[in-house]
C-alpha cells in the first residue's frame, strides 16, 4: 500500500479555502474547468463530482498551468493501456479518444484545454481506481464495519503520487497499485495469461460417477481437458485409448491435482462439483481473475498488520503478525442458505466454557420441529432449558411451541455443545463469532459449509495463545484457571485484535498457479456485472 506523507505546503494548499478561479487570472484551461462538460468529445462527457473534486486541488497546487503535451501523453497512455493486466478497462479511461485528440496538429486553445482536462481526469481516475478498486465495496459487496474502522479514500498521498509521476507515469502508477503480495502475485499471473491464446474446449457431458478404473466414453475428453488446464503434461503419447476409455491411475492423479487446485476434496472421483469446475471455460477463468484483483484492491487497505484473517470461501483462518502468517488452521463456514458474513471488527474477549443460546432462526427452522415432537425429552437429551429474554428458568411444560412466544433455549457448557471449550467474541450485527466444535472430523472435507454463519476453528486453543500475546504470566494462569473450573466465564483480551471476514474465490498458491475456488455465495456473477457496467462508456 502506498504511504507517502504530503509536505506541509501540500497541506496547505490542499487546505486553501480559495477556489481556482479566485486563485489566478483566466484561461483557457480554468475556463475549461469551470464548464460543466467535455466538448472534445462526442457525446459530450460531463464530469463526475468525483472528477471535480479531485482535479481542482490539482490545478491549484499546479497554479493553473497544463500539464500534457505531443511528447509526454504517449507515456501516459502506455500505462492507461497497462490497466488490462490490473484486470481494468484501458477504453473505460478514455484512451482511443485521448489518442484521436492527442493527434489534431495545432490545436485551438479551447480544444487543447479540453484535451488536457480529459486526459488528467483519465489518469485521476486511473490512479484511484489501482489505489481503491474500480467499484465501491458498499454498494455490490458489502462488508460490515463499524464507522471507527472505515477505510478513507484519502486524497492527499494520491494527489503527491499524481503530481510526482507526471514526468514519469509509469512511476505513478506503480505507487498507487497496491504493494500487497497476493495482488502482485495475481496481477503478474493475469498479465501473462492474457498474453497467450485461450484454449478452447468442449463441455464433459454428466452422467454417473467417474471413479478411478470405470470405462467411460467420457475418459478421452478428460485427458483433453486436463492437459489443457495443465494438470496432465502436454506432449506425451495418449494415456487412454478411446476404445478402452479405462479412468486408469495417472489421469485419476491429474484429477486430484485438479480438485486441490480449485478447493474441491481430491478423491479423484469426477462428480458434478468436480465436474462444473472442469467445464469453466478459459474466459470465465480470466474474468474470475479480473474480479478477484478488484477485490485484492479493496482488501489491501482492510488486512491490518496484526490480526486475524478468516479466509471465507477458503475456509481457512490465518493469525498474521507484522503482515506475515505466524498460524494458520481450517475453518468450517456458513452453508449457502445461512452464509458467514462479510465484516471487520476488533476482538475483545473470549467466552470460555461457553452455553449456547439458540439464535432465533436456528430455533425455528431447526429445533422447533423437534421440540413439538417431545419438547421434554429432546430438551433433556440435548443439556437444554427454557429461558426467557431475562435469562429466567421457564417450564417447558407451559410452552405452546406452536407459537412458543418469547423465549429461548439454552445448551449448557460441555462436550455436548456445539460451541466446544471457547467462543471468540467481537462487536457485530450478525450475533457471530468464532468457536470451538466437537465437530473435528468435518475439518477433512472440502467445501467445509456446515455452520449457520459462525466460524468453527480448527485447533481453537493455539488461536486462544495468539490472541492472549502480551497477556502478563499471572493472566495467563488466571485464564487457564478459569477454563478449567469448566465454569462459563468471560476473559478479556489484553488489547482488542481486529478481525477481517473476507471473501475471494482466485489466488496464486505457492507453486505459483492460479488456485480457484468455487463461489460457495454466488458474489462473483454480481460483482462481475457490476464491474463490466462500470467500464461502459
């Protein structure tokens, strides 16, 4: 991430109450400013509020006077040009007019001040948009955070970039891109395979099971299909003959490459997840690349130094100190009807020996069929009481649970509850959290979708010790003390820890290949329409 400090004239002047006309005397280029509208181009372009915030303190800290020429437009648009390999639209920044324009001999004055105006709002926005993302996160991928932590799109370090990189746009644009390592390493990864010739394929017709040893029609196209996607080596004689068609060992170990490469359990049995992912054709491929740098761009300002990362679509959580992982466990998320929330938010304490008290939705979609079955004995066998909203013991026996009111249920602490031994608290509007699970044994499948929104964690007390860096020996021991009464208690963390939700479904993994993930939310179809609309001009 870029980090420049603006000088203090800098600040100042960004701070000028003074609007550019009162600032100088008129031209061209501040008549052009004040209009409302581009006329160099057909139709006319009228300018965004965005645009115009941003280009008057530019001028104003230039004094008004132009910046591009015949000898130093091209460069900037070779980097216009280079936003295709950041997965953005060179055509969206108006480059082929700026080219046409660029090239009039001996314009007039209004035309070159159109020109240049048009060009600098290009090459703002360009750099907004490698700094912050293309789209604004709220409105097509929401993540939840409270106001104290909202990331601001802040105008000064962009607007020094910008004016230090005129001699050298290329320069600029490299600041503002962000210096995040899964965004370099995704970006160079994009930027070569948009160099080559996308292959081209047919679709793998279903049918049943392909399990290693069957003879299936089918077997010759996925031999195809896997060398195409790099699973399987390309130029070796045929493994299969296709009036044999046998699934044999080596294409059932190139299958399970392909299933690890895009987070599908790898049994090397061909079914209709393993399938659909097979059949992505190479454009969908690229266009999840392209959505997925937007998303990098936006979570480059979210991930804070120290902090816990819950990898949704992964299903993975990280600890990362100083930016690099110091742990690192699986997770089991929200299933698609109740999916985990996208959201920052700060750690504060944990619950140790955790009850659960039932969600609402859980209560009536899940227990409540069972509890009009045999209230008593279900509530018996699962350690669970009826409460109400302040907590009070309620007899279950004077309940109508086919409208049972306002009450709750409640799961005492053990090895019965579906919390396990800690829960992990953190503000939010989502009643989530992480915690433990008896549940360990459904850390070995993939795609691991089995909560209603909160995250199960994987080895839960080694993320407890990362948590608990800088607690003294003595709260150590009073923590450990605590647990193990079995009594439900509350511990607060030495400093709070903040947490980001995140989601993304593409990454370069460490053998340096893209690694895809299905898109267990659905997001990506929207946030593709979205960014392809916002490239419509």
């Amino acid at each position: 991430m870029f980090s420049p400090t603006p000088s203090v004239a800098w600040a100042l002047a960004l701070a000028a109450p003074l609007a550019l006309a009162d600032a100088m005397p008129s031209s061209p280029l501040q008549e052009q400013l004040a209009e409302p509208s581009l006329t160099c181009v057909t139709p006319a372009l009228e300018l965004s509020a965005k645009d115009r915030e941003w280009l008057e303190p530019f001028y104003l800290l230039r004094g008004a006077q132009p910046v591009w020429n015949k000898q130093n437009l091209p460069a900037l648009f070779t980097q216009l040009e280079s936003l295709g390999d950041d997965g953005l639209e060179p055509r969206a920044y108006h480059l082929e007019p700026l080219r046409e324009l660029a090239a009039v001999d001996d314009p007039s004055p209004r035309l070159a001040a159109c020109v240049e105006v048009l060009a600098t709002a290009s090459y703002l926005q360009a750099l907004r948009d490698l700094a912050y993302g293309r789209l604004e996160q709220a409105k097509v991928e929401p993540l939840w955070e409270p106001e104290s932590m909202a990331v601001q799109q802040s105008q000064a370090p962009l607007l020094a970039i910008a004016q230090a990189g005129l001699n050298d746009p290329a320069q600029a644009f490299e600041q503002a891109r962000p210096n995040f390592g899964p965004y370099r390493e995704l970006r160079q990864r994009y930027a070569e395979l948009r160099r080559q010739e996308l292959p081209q394929w047919l679709a793998i017709p279903g049918g049943t099971l392909l399990k290693p040893g069957a003879v299936d029609g089918r077997v010759p196209l996925l031999e195809q299909r896997l060398q195409l996607h790099g699973d399987l080596s390309q130029g070796v004689p045929a493994l299969v003959a296709e009036e044999t068609s046998v699934y044999s060992t080596a294409l059932v170990e190139a299958v399970k490459a392909f299933q690890r490469n895009h987070l599908l359990k790898p049994d090397g049995v061909v079914g209709a997840g393993t399938l659909a992912e097979l059949n992505r054709s190479a454009s969908e491929r690229m266009d999840q690349i392209r959505i997925n740098l937007e998303r990098l761009r936006w979570l480059s300002h979210e991930i804070e130094p120290t902090s816990v990362l819950i990898d949704v679509a992964g299903a993975e959580v990280m600890f990362l100190r100083d930016h690099a992982v110091a742990w690192q466990a699986r997770t089991q998320v929200g299933r698609p009807a109740r999916p985990t929330p996208l959201l920052r938010s700060r750690i504060t304490h944990l619950t140790l020996n955790p009850t659960w008290t039932i969600p609402p939705t859980i209560l009536k979609e899940d227990k409540l069929p069972e509890l009009r079955r045999d209230a008593a004995g279900y509530l018996a066998a699962n350690h669970m009481q009826v409460i109400d909203y302040d907590g009070n013991p309620v007899d279950p026996r004077g309940v109508d649970w086919e409208r049972p009111g306002r009450v709750m249920i409640r799961q005492s602490a053990g090895a019965h509850s579906p919390l396990g031994k800690v829960a992990i608290r953190f503000p939010n509007p989502f009643s989530v959290y992480l915690h433990d699970t008896p549940s360990q044994r459904l850390f070995d499948n993939l795609p691991r979708l089995f909560s209603s929104g909160c995250v199960r964690i994987e080895r839960v007390t080694e993320l407890v010790d990362q948590l608990l860096v800088g607690a003294t020996p003595s709260e150590r021991a009073r923590i450990a003390r605590q647990w193990e009464s079995g009594s439900t208690l509350r511990a607060d963390l030495p400093r709070p820890v903040p947490i980001l939700m995140a989601y993304w479904t593409a990454q370069v993994g460490a053998d340096g290949q893209v690694q895809f993930r299905p898109d267990i939310y659905g997001h990506d179809a929207r946030l593709l329409k979205a960014l392809d609309a916002s490239n419509r001009i």
